[in-house]
C-alpha cells in the first residue's frame, strides 16, 4: 500500500472515531469521560474498525481534540456533553453519510427548493448551500437548486436541523426552461 492510502485510511479512521465519539455523547446527553472509551470501542466495532489498544488511544486523543476545538465540553459534574458547536458538526457529517435513494426510472418531475435568508443570517446561508451541494442538488440561481428525484423526507430533515421551515420552499416542478444541462448533469434521458 502506498504513502497516499496509508494517509487516506488514517484520515478516515479519524474521522469515524470522532464521529463515533459525538454519536455516542449526542445519543446519551452525556457521558462520563471513564465509560467514555469502552462504548466508543464497543461501537467501532459496529462500524467496521477494528479495535486494540492503539484504538484506545486513538479514542482518547479524538476526544482530547473535540474538546480543543470546542465540540464537546466537560461539565461541573466532569462528564462530557455537545456543545452547539458540536452538534451542529454531527448534523453536517450525517448529511454527508445521507445517500438519496435514486428510482430506476426518473418521474419527469423536478424538485426544487428556493430559500430567502437574510444577510444577517449569512452563514446559514452558506451551511444551507453547503449541504444542498453534498446531497446532490445542483444550483440554478444563487438560491434556488434542483434536484431530479423525490427528496423530500431529506428537505424536511434539513428544515428542522437549521431551523428554516419557512424560509425554504419545496416545489415539485414538471418543466423547467433549458433544462437540457441539467438532464446531462444528472445523467438522465
């Protein structure tokens, strides 16, 4: 194996460990920093990583980090919990993990979603683009995307995580002007 797939694998391990980590604090509230490497490992496991003692210590220097960088907080009571900070870094890798499910056949309907959020609230914004992009949808104009499929369990997912119900807007579309560069985007007939 080479330097660059040595380096990829690393960078994914880390990436589910901490992942594993803010999974487990998220489903429990809370969690003491002493159970804190036992259940992480126990769900490694479930995920496909093989667990030693170099996991171990890979859990605790993730858990080290998440703190660091302002994702996890210890409280008065020295248990670990999510900051906002940390949640809102949960909720962006399950969108990345999120695979739409594609139809053998496409229903000739186009979902679109357009969105009006303040300049106030400009770094919404930009998350809000963000993931539209990671799931798949393909800008139109500045706040307007597209996506082919039925997608809407997602959109209705993404609406209560950012909380912009009505700043967003799902249309179901049967026709949409020039739409010839998008057929070829998302590879249909």
């Amino acid at each position: 194996m080479g330097i660059l797939e040595k380096e990829s694998r690393k960078k994914a391990r880390k990436g589910e460990i901490q992942k594993v980590i803010l999974k487990t604090i998220a489903a429990v509230g809370f969690l003491s920093v002493a159970l804190m490497a036992p259940n992480a490992l126990k769900m490694l496991g479930s995920f496909g990583i093989k667990t030693s003692d170099g996991t171990k210590k890979a859990v605790m220097r993730s858990r080290k980090r998440l703190v660091q960088r302002g994702l996890l907080e210890y409280t008065p009571q020295g248990l670990l919990r999510l900051t906002e900070k940390g949640k809102m870094k949960l909720r962006q890798l399950e969108l990345c993990d999120y695979a739409l499910q594609k139809p053998k056949r496409w229903d000739k309907k186009w979902r679109v979603l357009i969105f009006d959020i303040k300049e106030e609230r400009r770094s919404m914004r930009d998350k809000i683009r963000r993931a539209l992009s990671i799931i798949g949808f393909v800008r139109l104009q500045h706040s307007v995307w597209v996506y082919p499929y039925d997608c809407e369990d997602v959109i209705t997912l993404l609406k209560a995580d950012f909380e912009i119900g009505k700043d967003l807007l799902y249309l179901i579309v049967d026709t949409i002007e020039n739409d010839k560069k998008l057929k070829q985007i998302f590879k249909l007939s």
